[in-house]
C-alpha cells in the first residue's frame, strides 16, 4: 500500500506535482497502460495477501473493483492534495477497504495492518 501510495501521489512536493500532472492526463493511453499494470501488481499482492490471511479467493471482477477503488481514492486526493497522502490513517482506511472486500465481517483481527 505505501509503494503504490508514494507512487501515485505521496511524498515530497516535485512527486505530488508530477503525479497530480499524470492523473490530470489519465485518459491517454501510455498513462492508462501504467495504471492498469500497477492495478494487474496491486490484484497479484491482495491475492497473495487473501492466501496468506487464509481468506477466500478474491475473483477477478472484487479485484478489478477494489483495485480501482483504491486507485480511485489515491487519485482524489492527489488531485485535491489533501494531506491524507503521507498520513498513517488514510494507508489503514485503505488496508481496511481490502479487508472489507476480500474477507467481509473479518475486520483487521487476522493481523492484517499496514506496514510498519
């Protein structure tokens, strides 16, 4: 979640700029291309993540939706550059939207946290 958040939009000032440019430009293909290969990278961490966690697998359209929810809020606030970015809430806001898709009713009390 961090890697995909700091390259998507967190972190120092000239990354947010550049990512705010690219999702401004996010209907062109090379840039659509990346999104949907960072989105297939996403889809493989959360099944690995399902497996690890012994939960269900998750199938191909949850992982379309949640990856794209996911993507869709980094975009948001981006876009908006909210400060949410760098802060350890909006990365656990996001680990809980997986948790809530890929194992509805399990809350984080498997272990599934953010990275420390």
């Amino acid at each position: 979640m961090r890697h995909y958040l700091l390259a998507f939009g967190g972190g120092p000032q000239e990354g947010r700029a550049l990512a705010r440019l690219s999702w401004k430009l996010d209907y062109r293909a090379s840039v659509l291309i990346s999104v949907r290969g960072a989105s297939e990278r996403l889809a493989l961490h959360l099944q690995r993540v399902a497996q690890e966690q012994q939960m269900p697998a998750p199938s191909a359209t949850q992982l379309f939706v949640l990856t794209r929810a996911f993507m869709g809020a980094v975009r948001a606030a981006s876009l908006e550059q909210s400060p949410l970015l760098d802060s350890p809430e909006f990365e656990q806001a996001l680990v809980e939207l997986c948790i809530a898709t890929l194992a509805p009713g399990a809350g984080l009390g498997g272990g599934a946290t953010m990275a420390p």
